[in-house]
C-alpha cells in the first residue's frame, strides 16, 4: 500500500535479489494478472543483459515508466547545452538498433530496453516534435529495421550525406559505435558510390519501407562529397570522425565500466581531439541518472541519480577488507547483509562504496542491481557516483555479462568433454577481453597436463572452444550469433609451468600471501598478461557458431 511509513518498509520488506522474485516473474510471464508485483498492469518485460541460470533477466515494467524515461532523455540536452551551446540547431548521428524480441507465454512483449522505447509512441512523438535530443540523422525506419546490416549501412549513408549538419555523433555503448565506424571504414566504396548517385544499393538495403525513408533523405546525386569521402577514406589515418563529420563537437558514448576498455579505439577515431561523453546511467530495471559535467575525462565521469526514477538505496561494501568467512577474493560478492542497514540517497558518504538497490514503479521492491558505486562527490546536496563494476563480471565484450561461475562452469564441462577422452586435464585457465579487433572476443589462457596427447588432435582444443561458447549464456550467444558484436572465443595454449610462475610473481612482486593466493580469473592488459602471452604454445579458435535461439 502507499500508507506504509519509512521505518516499516525498511523493517518489512526484504532485500532480495533476481532470483528471490524470480517466481513471480515467471507466474507474470506465464499469464496470471492479478497484482503480483505491482496494483498496475504489467505491460511488457524487459529483457536484461543480466543472466540468470544462463537465461536474460526478465523485467517487469509498466506503461507509466515510460514517461520517466522521456523525462529524463529530456535533461540530456539541456545539461549538454550548458556547454556546448546551439546543438539544437543540428543533428546528431546516432547509431541506435533494435534487437530481437519475443512473447512470453502470456503475450507479453519481452525485449530489450531500448528496443521498448524506439517502439514506443514516446519515441515518435519526440521526433515528431523535433525534439532537439531526437533530432538524429537517422529516419526511425532504419533504426527500427530488424537486419544489423541494412540498418547500419542506412544509417551511415544517412549520416554522410547530412555530414554539415552532424554536432554529435555516437551509439549507446562504445563497441556498437565503433562497430558501426568500422563498417563504415569496411564499405565506403558502395557508401561513396550511392552518394555520388543519389542511390542506395539495392543489394544491400532490400527493406522498401527502409529504402524509401533513406530515399528522402538523399537529394539527388552528390559527386563532390563522394570525391570529398573516398580521398577520406584512402587516407589510412586516425580522426576519422572529425575529418568526415567536421562540424562534430563530441562522441556521445558510455565508456564507464567495462565500456573503459574501448576508450583506446575510440580516440583513434576521434583524433584524441573530441571529447568522449557518457551522458547517462540507466538499466533494465529503471533508469538512474545523469552526467551533470558531460565534458569530463572519462575516468572522472560522475553520475548523479534522479530521485524521481525509483527508490534509491545503498548497501554499504567492502571490496578489499577480508571477511571472516571464505569470501577472500576481494570482490564484492558478499552476500551476508542481513545485520548491514541500508543507507538512503542523502546519506551516502563521500569515497564510500555501495551495492545500489532500488524500488521501482513497476514492482521491484529493495532490488539489488548489482552495480558498486563510489561516492565521487555532489552537486549541491545530491550525491554524484562513480561506476565502479558489475558485481562479479569477468568478461563483457559488447552487452554479454559473463561472471565467474558462467565462465567457470563452461570451461569445466567443456574440459570433461574434450580432453579427459584423451587422458588430457585442465591444470589452470585464465580469461582476457581481446578488444583490439572488431568484433572483440574472449580469450582463454590453458593450461593442460599431458598437452602432448593434444598436441596429436589439433581439432580437440578448437572444439574446446566451442564447447566452452555453448555453456555460456543467451546473451554471448546471441552476440555470437544475431548480432556478430562477438567473434569466435579463443583458447592460448600456454607451456607447463606457466600458472606457477605467475602465482610466484603475484607472492614476490605483488606481496600475495601464499595461503590466500587465487588464480585471477580474468586479466586485463599487464605484466601478468604479458607472462601469459610469452608463454603461448598455439592459439585456437571456435570452427562454428553456437546455437542461439531467440
Ligand atoms: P541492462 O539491464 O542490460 O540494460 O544493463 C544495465 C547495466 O548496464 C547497468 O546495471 C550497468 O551495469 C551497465 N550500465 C548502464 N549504464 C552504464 C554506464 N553509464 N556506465 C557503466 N555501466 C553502465
């Protein structure tokens, strides 16, 4: 009810994670509308890049919340405006896709977030309005068009022949921009070529309800600006975007969390000389909130919450202070809060970190997100946080989530299937975001007793691979699969030896205590990385794709 007091909510109502609701969810999913979770109708779920048992989160969400979301996309301009003013006297070329959806048993649309929202009549209505945040290069109909491929090029084609008008470019996460880049880079002969003759390629764009809206927005044959493109294009140089888009002030995309690891790429297609923005943190469940200082480094972007969005609240965490029990991995998957009082918005402590729980409109009650978030500072009295991590994520590539139990159990059966037949074992693995090719993929460090045994089946470590992809979750695959945002995993082969030698680096140079010491299970850029690498006997890659089914 809406009576209840503070005290007894927090008194009452328990914290609960995906799993504890998970019930419910399903009794939703599968047609019961009496008010479970929430006294307004459920009028479709959002499907999260989070997993459970394998399988995206469903969340619910109402009707009502998609005014939320347009409130707070409608900030997002005024706030960029204070900084760069007149945006609203151009466009932006924005990158935006839709993803396959599918219907719960009980009819209910199940799709990703922002696939809702370009559908919604709130979409429409904005950019029928003109809405300045809208106000983008590319018609809906290439946006909503459900082939990567031809959306894409629409969308490129759209944004070269209004290159003058562009003041913004960008995508929602920093790999899908700079996949769209490289396709750019990958197909500017047939790009020129429709822009020299006012077409577009009907081998590529077959969609008619695509080809027609694109169709609008070319006038006619543009020889000079095709002339001007292929010069661009040969020239084999960083700044890509400046060079083309030459009116273009800032590349607007999320670089914060996993995101940080394409910063690299997208400097190179920047020129280092536009400014990255990531203007706001939002997820499945709701939207938090926003960038208040958009030209920031991206290692200093703070994000403030909009109290208005949910019910905010804070489980205090420790990363590094050990815990009595086994827990001493130094993560934050501490999941012994029953004595930790939760703390509200205003009373968050600077540099403090915390586990974000929110209270939605749509039935979430004291629901743990399971990102950490550092208190950065604040604006006024609002409280502004760093992103920290994604509680337990090892490996994220583009919206794929893998933890370390996913990870884990994958390799394990694909180790059971394909090297214990040859009398072959898995002594130590480690994980690695290769990020430096387009599409990105996973990298597994192996580590196998009897290797000679392998060494006689070449194909058994690349079946490994796939195997290993086939225990991953419905996320990976559908990159794997639907999107191409992942290419084939990897499996490094290393010499005998190798996870001993790291361990003795980690105890000698790092100060690790021996009994404490665990095998990281992912690493990023590094000494221990290198060790790794220098220590690669043969690389392997997945044959095939793995089954993915919407
Ligand atoms: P999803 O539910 O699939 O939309 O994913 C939401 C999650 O994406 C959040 O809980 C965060 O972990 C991550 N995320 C969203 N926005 C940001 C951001 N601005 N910076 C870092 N991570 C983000």
């Amino acid at each position: 009810g809406s009576n209840v007091d503070k005290a007894s909510f927090k008194k009452l109502i328990p914290v609960v994670t995906y799993e504890d609701v998970k019930p419910d969810i399903d009794r939703i999913a599968s047609g019961d509308t009496s008010p479970i979770l929430c006294s307004q109708p459920i009028s479709e779920f959002l499907t999260s890049s989070g997993t459970s048992a394998g399988e995206r989160k469903l969340m619910p969400t109402i009707d009502e919340e998609l005014d939320r979301k347009s409130h707070l996309y409608s900030l997002i301009m005024p706030v960029m405006n204070q900084f760069l003013p007149n945006l609203q006297n151009g466009k932006g070329m924005y990158f935006l896709f839709v993803k396959s959806e599918s219907k719960t048993p009980s009819g209910l649309p199940a799709r990703p977030v922002l696939t809702s929202y370009y559908k919604s009549r709130h979409f429409a209505r904005a950019r029928a309005a003109n809405d300045p945040y809208t106000n983008y290069t590319s018609p809906t109909e290439t946006i909503l068009c459900n082939d990567t491929h031809q959306s894409m090029y629409s969308q490129l084609l759209c944004g070269l022949v209004l290159r003058h008008e562009v003041l913004r470019v960008g995508a929602v996460f920093a790999s899908g921009f700079i996949r769209a880049i490289k396709f750019f880079e990958n197909n500017w002969t047939s790009l020129c070529k429709d822009v020299r003759n006012g077409t577009v390629d009907h081998r590529i764009v077959t969609d008619p309800v695509v080809r027609l809206a694109v169709s609008r927005v070319l006038v006619g044959p543009n020889p000079g600006l095709a002339d001007f493109l292929e010069r661009e294009c040969r020239r084999d140089d960083t700044g890509i975007i400046p060079r083309v888009w030459s009116n273009c002030k800032y590349i607007d995309v999320i670089v914060t969390g996993a995101m940080s690891q394409y910063i690299p790429a997208i400097d190179h297609y920047g020129g280092g000389s536009l400014p990255l923005v990531c203007s706001m943190y939002a997820s499945s469940e709701c939207y938090f909130g926003l960038n208040l200082n958009p030209l920031c480094n991206p290692d200093e972007v703070l994000y403030t919450l909009v109290p208005t969005m949910a019910y905010f609240e804070f489980l205090p965490v420790d990363r590094f202070v050990e815990k009595a029990d086994h827990d001493d991995d130094g993560d934050c998957d501490d999941d012994n809060y029953g004595e930790i009082k939760l703390v509200d918005l205003v009373d968050v402590k600077l540099g403090q970190e915390y586990e974000l729980v929110v209270t939605t409109y749509a039935g979430l009650y004291r629901y743990r997100v399971g990102d950490v978030l550092r208190v950065g500072g604040f604006k006024n009295k609002a409280p502004q946080f760093t992103f920290v991590c994604r509680k337990n994520v090892v490996l994220s590539i583009d919206s794929d989530k893998t933890d370390e139990v996913e990870l884990q159990t994958a390799v394990t059966r694909a180790a059971v299937q394909h090297l214990a037949p040859l009398g072959a074992s898995l002594v130590e693995y480690t994980s690695y975001a290769e990020t430096s090719n387009v599409p990105g993929h996973y990298v597994l460090f192996w580590e196998i007793d009897n290797g000679v045994m392998i060494e006689r089946s070449s194909s058994t470590v690349s079946e490994s691979c796939l195997a290993v992809e086939e225990g991953l979750n419905s996320v990976y695959r559908q990159g794997r699969v639907w999107d191409s945002s992942i290419g084939p995993l990897e499996i490094r082969v290393v010499e005998s030896g190798t996870f001993d030698a790291i361990m003795d680096h980690a105890v000698t140079e790092l100060g690790a205590s021996i009994n404490q010491y665990k095998t990281p299970r992912c690493v990023k850029r590094g000494p221990i990385f290198e060790m790794l690498n220098s220590r690669v006997v043969s690389s392997h890659f997945s044959p095939r794709l793995p089954k993915w089914a919407p």
